[in-house]
C-alpha cells in the first residue's frame, strides 16, 4: 500500500465508525502561545477536549501535519540517527469528545490493524503497553483482544514521580494530558533493538507506531491535574510508520513517499549513494522548512522562525558536506509537491514563495558557511581531547551564522561535544560587553528579540525592523 492509500484507509475506516473527517490544521497552534508548533492532531482540538469549544460532532479523525523541532517534543537531535523520526511528519488520529473511551478505542485500533478488510498485519507482530496501574487497558487487551500476557507490558513511573513516565501523554508542560496505550511493530530478529520497557527499546527492531491517549486531566502551570469534563480519546499513528510496515520496510526513509525526495536530494547535491544519512536529514528538513513557511514562518533569529533558520542551515551544512556549494535546497520544493501536493494543495500554490525564502537564506548562509567551516577546521587540527572550547562555538554562531545544534551535529558526526557551559559565558560576556558599550540603547533581548548573530549579515526581517522602531519610540 502506498502511502497516501493508507492515509486514505484510515480516514475511511473512522468515517464508518461514525467519525467526521476534519482536515488538518496549521503547523502555527491558533491562540495557543504554550506551543511552539503543532506537534500532534489533538492540539486543534485543545479546547473541546478542555470543554471551552463545542463542535458539532463527537468522534473526528484527521491526518495532522506535525513538526517536533523544539519545545516538548523535539526530534531535531534524532533526524538522521534512528529509523522512526522525522522534523515533519504525518499523524493519522482518530478521536473521542466524551463519547466511546478505553474499550471502543483498543478495539478500533486493533480492527483496522490486524483485519482482512483494513491493513491485515499479523497480530503477532504487534506488542502493546499500557500505563501501570491501567488494569482496565491490561484486561481489555488481554481477555477481549487476545493478545498474550507476554507481548503486553506495564510501563511504570520510572522517573519517580506519578504521571513522568512514557505512558503518559502530554501535549506540552500544561494542557489536556492522560494515561495512554501504544501499540509496537517488531520488524525482526535481524535487526537491533529490545521490546518497550527494556534497555534496548531505543533500537529500530519494536518501533512504536500508534498512541492511543485517555485523555482524563488538564494540567495547569501549577502542574496540579484537574478532572477534563468527560473522558476522551485522542491517538496518533504516524503515516510513515505504518508505511514501513506496509512497504515491508525497516526504516521510514525506505517509504514511497521518501523514495522521490531522496532521488531529487542526490540529484541536486550530485551523490548518488541515496543510503548517504545527510541525504536523509536533507529529504527530511526539506519537508518541515517547506511546510513551515507555507504556514507563515519566516527564518528570523527569534522563536519560530529561528527554528526554521536552524533547521534550513543545517540543511545547508549536508549538502555542503556532500560537496555542493551553491544553493540547491529550495529546488527540493518541486519534489516535495510532486509526492505531496494532491494531499496538500497549498504547497502546490506557495511553492514560488516558499523557493524564495529558502533560497534568501540559502544565499545568506552562504556567504558565512565556507569561512566558518575553515575557523572550525583549523580549530579541531589543533584540539587536544575531545571537547571543542565553548569560543570556538560561540564564533561559529556570532560570527559565521552557525546555530548551536548545528555545530553540534558537526562535532556528534566526529565523535566530538561542545563545551556548552564555556560556550553560555562567551555569549554572556558579549551581552555584558554591548550592554556596557550602549547603556542608553533599547535591550532588544529583554523585548523576546535576539539579534546576536544579525551585525553583519542584514538578518532583520520587516516585522523585525518595524519591532525595533515601535521600540524606539517608546511603544510595545
Ligand atoms: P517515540 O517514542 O518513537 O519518540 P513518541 O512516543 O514520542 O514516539 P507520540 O507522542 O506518542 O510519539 O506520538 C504518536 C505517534 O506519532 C507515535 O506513535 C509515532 O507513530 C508518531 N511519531 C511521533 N514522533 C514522530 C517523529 N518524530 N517522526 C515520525 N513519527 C513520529
Ligand atoms: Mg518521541
Ligand atoms: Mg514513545
Ligand atoms: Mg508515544
């Protein structure tokens, strides 16, 4: 099954059981300042589940475009290193406003995996978890599903306090939150990694593929649990995933889907091992900067946009690593709406706006990238040991652009860490320095603006400039 047929089927499979198709939303959370971006299909449905929005149905499902770059749920630092994250990706969830709960959910989910009619996946494939002390999931699973006692397993509160461990979900550090059940795939003894709940489970062999959350609490900033109005359901599979699983393959970069993206990334970088992992990170970042801006982010050096110019720069840094020096990143578009356009018009009709601020940035960066690189270069000729010195990181990012994380993947790449301690007193002796220089200026950094890498290279978006003004007039 292809991808988008898959995308397709469960859509189908909810709408039968009485769910209403509800498109996906921006990756900008509206009216959600605790979220950076969306990072789960519950997050448009924030407020009914909290019981301040009504909708005209009780059952949804959707396939949410999704990006973990930063916040809560971050897997920037995991693109490129396991087979089962992505900056973007797709989440199939289907939901429950106070209607069906624990039961109809397990055995929905079960149904559309294992049934001849959906996706037919062996039950004995598939493991499950469950929260604790969830004996109402345990039994469900066990006596109602059949799936052996040796192949469902607890997971505890193993950072101590109640509600810290896996199997409990949380949107963000406040929101609606709860006890949940996940289901796992075992792609086979041939390849590494142990069952959920072991020391080994952060291998690619038992991949997690579908979340399924009570949702019972809201937490508030004061961490205390408040009953919802009525338990719900909220879950989330994640479409490349279940691809793999489909496609009988072992990592989502082998996916259809990534097939095409992987192809242009060679082509464009001129390499042609498409197994290359910059490749990967390449035909990964290119779906998350292209769908960022197409939702309204500009690469700037505060907030969202600044995760968009990390996630571009390092982008760059692949490619250049794969020799190509000259822009290539923002011709990635078209492939990406090749694959993804009929599910995503909008990226059909911004891609001339999206190629455009990719490639402003890649023009800007360049400029910097190949001097960093040498700066760096000669630094690590001359390191004893195996930390680079926190300056080293600290010039890197005022002078040459480098982000942090970027400088960080060079040195994880070469088995190296950063000094991150030396790297935070640079940067604040340089704060000092320019506080002390203009004791009568505007301190942009208390006003949520960082322009600490902007001197020289002219990053100030107009949104930025019209900022600085208001601020120097004495307005908000
Ligand atoms: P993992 O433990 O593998 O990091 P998770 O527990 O953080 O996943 P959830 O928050 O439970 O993930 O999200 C629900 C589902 O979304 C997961 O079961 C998985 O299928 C998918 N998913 C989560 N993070 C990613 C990602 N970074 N890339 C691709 N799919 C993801
Ligand atoms: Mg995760
Ligand atoms: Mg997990
Ligand atoms: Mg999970």
């Amino acid at each position: 099954m292809k991808s988008a047929e898959i995308r397709d089927a469960y859509l189908k499979f909810f709408e039968s059981k009485g769910h209403t198709i509800v498109p996906s939303s921006s990756l900008i959370p509206g009216n959600d300042p605790t979220l950076l971006f969306t990072n789960a299909g519950m997050v448009q449905f924030k407020d009914v589940f909290l019981g301040a929005d009504k909708r005209p149905y009780t059952r949804a499902v959707s396939s949410q475009r999704c990006v973990r770059a930063g916040g809560k749920h971050n897997d920037l630092e995991n693109v490129g290193y396991t087979a089962r994250h992505h900056t973007f990706f797709e989440m199939l969830g289907n939901f429950s406003f106070g209607d069906y709960f624990k039961r109809d959910a397990i055995l929905y989910a079960w149904e559309f995996l294992t049934s001849k009619d959906w996706l037919n996946i062996p039950g004995e494939k598939l493991w499950v978890t469950v929260y604790a002390s969830d004996d109402e999931a345990y039994d469900i699973w066990q006596k109602e599903v059949g799936v052996p006692a040796d192949r469902i397993i607890r997971i505890g509160d193993n950072k101590g306090a109640p509600y810290a461990s896996d199997n409990f979900w949380a949107m963000g550090d406040t929101g609606p939150c709860g006890p949940c059940t996940e289901i796992f795939y075992d792609h086979g003894a041939d390849i590494w990694g142990g069952p959920p709940g072991s020391p080994e489970e952060d291998g690619d062999r038992y991949i997690e593929i579908w979340n399924n959350v009570f949702m019972q609490f809201n937490r508030t900033p004061d961490g205390v649990l408040h009953n919802l109005p009525a338990p719900s359901v909220d879950t989330g599979m994640g479409l490349e995933r279940i691809s793999a699983v489909m496609q009988h393959v072992h990592s989502n970069y082998e996916i259809d889907l990534f097939q095409h993206l992987l192809a242009a990334a060679a082509e464009a970088t001129g390499t042609q091992d498409t197994e290359n992992k910059s490749l990967r990170v390449i035909a990964d970042h290119i779906r998350s900067c292209a769908f960022l801006v197409s939702d309204g982010v500009t690469p700037s050096n505060e907030g969202r946009g600044y995760v968009l110019r990390r996630i571009i720069r390092r982008a760059i840094r692949h490619g250049n690593q794969l020799g190509q020096k000259k822009p290539f990143f923002h011709t990635l578009v078209k492939a990406l709406a090749e694959v993804m356009g009929e599910a995503y018009p909008e990226l059909v009709k911004n891609r001339a706006h999206i190629e455009r601020v990719l490639l402003q940035e890649e023009e800007q960066f360049e400029k910097t990238l190949d001097k960093g690189m040498l700066v760096l270069e000669e630094a690590l000729a001359k390191l004893q040991g195996k930390v680079i010195p926190g300056q080293v990181a600290f010039t890197l990012h005022d002078t040459y652009g480098f982000p942090l994380d970027l400088t960080n993947d060079i040195a994880r790449e070469r088995d190296l860490t950063i000094d991150n301690e030396g790297y935070e007193k640079a940067m604040d002796e340089q704060r000092n320095r320019a506080r002390a220089a203009g004791a009568f200026k505007v301190d942009y950094t208390a006003a949520g603006l960082d322009f600490s890498a902007t001197e020289f290279l002219g990053y100030n978006s107009l949104a930025e400039t019209g900022k600085i003004i208001a601020l120097l007039k004495g307005g908000a």
